[in-house]
C-alpha cells in the first residue's frame, strides 16, 4: 500500500516551538515498520517555522508573511535534518521535497512533480513533503499542511492519507469546550453540520486544526483515498490506520467517484475571488449536461475577479453548486449577464460540481 502521512507542528515540537526529537523518533520508527512490512511512505511534516523561533529568540508566533517565511527558511534545514539522522539509524534515507501550488496547477510541474515522488519511492527514500514556504507568494500558497498532504495524495496515487494530530480524532462537538463531546469513528460523507461543529485553529504554534483535517479528508475523499485522523502519540498507529483497526481514530471512507487532479485544484485549493448566480435552467444544463456557462444564464456577479481567477456558481436559491476558472473579468461578465453572446464565462474543463 502507497500511504501519505502528515504530522502537524504540535505534535512534533514542545511548548518553546523546539523539535521533539522523541516524537519525530516514533514518528520514524514507525515509518520503518510499515516501510518493513511492504508500504511505500511519503511524510509531510509541518514545524519549520516553529523549529525556526527558538533559533532566531522568538517565544510567539509572528503574523505578517515576510517573518513566517524568514523563520521557514531557518527552521526548514534543522527539522529535515532531525528526520534524516533519526530515518539513518533505521537504515532509512529522507529526501527533503519542497512543494508550491504550481506544483500541481500546471500540467507540467504536476507530472515532473509526480515522477521524482515515484522514483524517490522506487529508490526506497523516504520523502519528506513541506510548503515551500520560505518562496511562496503570499497571494498564491497553500496555507496548511493538511490540504497539501491530500493533494500529494492524489498526486502519488496513494491508497491511505493519515492526519496525525493531538487529539483521537473527529469528535461530536470540539472536545477542549464540551466534555460530552464523542469520538466519530467513521464519516460516510463531510457535509456543512459536521464542519460547523469541529472548531477552528489547533494551537498557536501551527496553523490547521480539526476544520482543516476534515477539508484535507474531503479532498482526499473526492481522489478516491480513504483518511485517518488519529493521535500521533498513539503506539502503533501508523500501522493500525493502514490495517484498518476499529478506534484507531476517525475513518474517512474514499468516495467511489474520483475527480481528476485540475478540478480537484479548482474544487479545493483554489480561494474563490467572486460568485456567479445563475437562473435555474443554467444550473440544469451544468448538472446535467456538463457543458460550459455562458454569459445568457447568468443573473448576477458579486465580487471583483479577473481572468483565470475562481468563482463559487450559485443557483436561484443561493446555495453554491459548482465552482470554476473565469474567462473574463468581473466588469465585462456584468456587462454580458442575461445577454445572448457565445463567449464562455467558464469553459466546462475548468468547471466542476461541489459537494
């Protein structure tokens, strides 16, 4: 089995942002076993950052984006390195692979992108996946490991995403406010009520949270990969997610229907910038038929969005029902709205239908 497996910064650094060498240690050894046993791993692994504050003096995460990046830069070589001396003393070899959104928006950087993951795992190297943060734009990166460990899991063809966190798993209500609050030991399907109910941000040395880990699982879901979020300080539990274990956190199942990987970028990763409203007979003909959106069935424009950039495609009741790539700016889709032209608002390749 092909697995993917994330670790967030919390679970692998203590309250001073230091790395955890004990728990980057589990984490690898039990990357071994699995590895031992006939899987294939590839690891994303946040914690740059936060390795990053102690080296520069910083108790406190900082805000403003040129910093973040400044303490990636620094934090990035000292968390790898962790992983390759402690991977070593399994006979194991990491490989440090830095990932932007390019990556996987242009065909080309997706296919070059898949085929040094593959050799990697065909040479028997462990690879060890992060945003690359210290470059990115702040206008176009991911923001989260989690969504980043879904899209290399469809990029790899992975079979298992596994989203280690602090907590056991998806919970009924967010477990740090409500002492009722339950383990979910298997989601069918992530819909709004169950988003609403995990809460926000983890903790302030990372930047995901449960809300994150259950969008990562929805794309992973619509790939075709099945999910388990689960403690990282659990024994075993890399193993027990690929094997399937009952409680060994929450079991996302994977969707029988897969969306290819463009759509899954507009889909997911894509922020949108606007919304186009769209009478009931355009919404029809896009769900039904699978064709492009023309101007003619457009009611409304909201928002300012330019060429190429995402919209939310809302029907006559205002629930979003699809989501896509404009082929012209705002102003001129007002201009065209209700109008009987033949150029394409949204061509139907770069249109897809949401959950």
């Amino acid at each position: 089995m092909r697995v993917v497996v994330k670790i967030g910064t919390s679970s692998i650094t203590d309250d001073l942002g230091v790395i955890d060498r004990d728990a980057v240690g589990k984490l690898c050894r039990e990357v071994a076993a699995v590895r031992s046993a006939g899987h294939q791993v590839v690891v994303v692994s946040s914690g740059a950052v936060a390795a990053g504050m102690p080296a520069l003096g910083l108790h406190t995460r900082p805000r403003d984006p040129l910093t973040l990046q400044a303490l990636s830069a620094v934090g990035q070589s000292r968390l790898v390195q962790v992983y390759n001396d402690l991977l070593a003393g399994h006979g194991l070899v990491a490989a440090q692979v830095l990932i932007s959104p390019l990556d996987f928006f242009q065909r080309t950087q997706y296919l070059h992108a898949r085929a040094t993951l593959e050799r990697l795992l065909e040479l028997g190297v462990v690879p060890i996946v992060n945003e690359n943060d210290a470059l990115a734009d702040t206008e176009l990166r991911f923001g989260d490991n989690d969504r980043i460990a879904a899209l290399i899991a469809h990029l790899v063809r992975a079979e298992q995403l596994v989203l280690l966190t602090d907590t056991s798993g998806v919970f009924t209500a967010d477990p740090r406010r409500e002492s009722a609050a339950s383990l979910i030991e298997e989601i069918v399907e992530i819909d709004r009520v169950l988003e609403a109910a995990v809460g926000g941000a983890g903790t302030s040395r990372g930047s995901g949270g449960m809300a994150s880990k259950l969008a990562a699982a929805k794309i992973a879901a619509w790939s075709g990969v099945r999910t388990t979020i689960a403690a990282a300080r659990r024994e075993g539990v890399l193993a027990d997610a690929i094997a399937a274990v009952p409680g060994v956190g929450t079991v996302v199942q994977a969707r029988q229907a897969r969306l290819p990987a463009r759509k899954l970028w507009i889909a997911f990763a894509v922020p949108a910038a606007g919304q186009v409203a769209v009478d009931a007979g355009a919404e029809r003909m896009l769900r039904e038929r699978a064709v492009s959106l023309l101007p003619v069935g457009v009611t409304r424009i909201v928002g300012e969005f330019g060429v190429g950039d995402a919209v939310e495609v809302l029907g006559p009741v205002g629930a979003v029902f699809a989501k896509g790539l404009v082929r012209m700016p705002a102003g001129v889709a007002r201009e065209r709205a209700g109008g009987r032209g033949h150029d394409e608002l949204i061509h139907r390749d770069e249109l897809v239908l949401v959950p």
